[in-house]
C-alpha cells in the first residue's frame, strides 16, 4: 500500500472542542459588547431583562447565519 492511500484511508481529525469555543467567544464578544453599547442608551429606562429580550435574538441570528458559518468554513483548518 503506497503512503498516498493510506492517508486517503486515515480518519479524518475530529476539530477541538476548544478551540471552536474559543473562536467562538472571539465573534461573539464584539458583537455583545457593541450591541450593549448601541442599545444601552437607547432603552436607558428599560429593565435588563427587555433591554437582553431586544439584544439576543440579533446576536442569535448573527451567530446562527454569521460567526459560526464563517468558522466552520474559513477558520477549520484552525480547528
């Protein structure tokens, strides 16, 4: 068996765990914290749990359909 068809047969790496956590975390705390920036003065007078009601299905979506599309896409040879 030549070198080229046993890596042809060799499982595939399995991505860290981690690391997409980690890469994660680097999407999405920009993403919060200008988020809170930008809402904060806008609904000053509201409670916490309406201004995060208003905050976190953005940063859902943009999770959902942005950051992690663009990791898993972009950023897998990282992983």
């Amino acid at each position: 068996m030549s070198a080229t068809s046993a890596q042809a047969t060799a499982p595939a790496r399995s991505p860290s765990r981690l690391r997409f956590a980690i890469f994660v975390f680097l999407g999405v705390y920009p993403l919060v914290t200008l988020g809170m920036m930008v809402v904060q003065p806008l609904t000053a007078d509201w409670p916490l749990p309406a201004r995060t009601l208003l905050l976190v299905p953005v940063i859902v979506v943009c999770m959902v359909w942005g950051i992690i599309p663009f990791i898993q896409t972009r950023l897998r040879r990282f992983l």
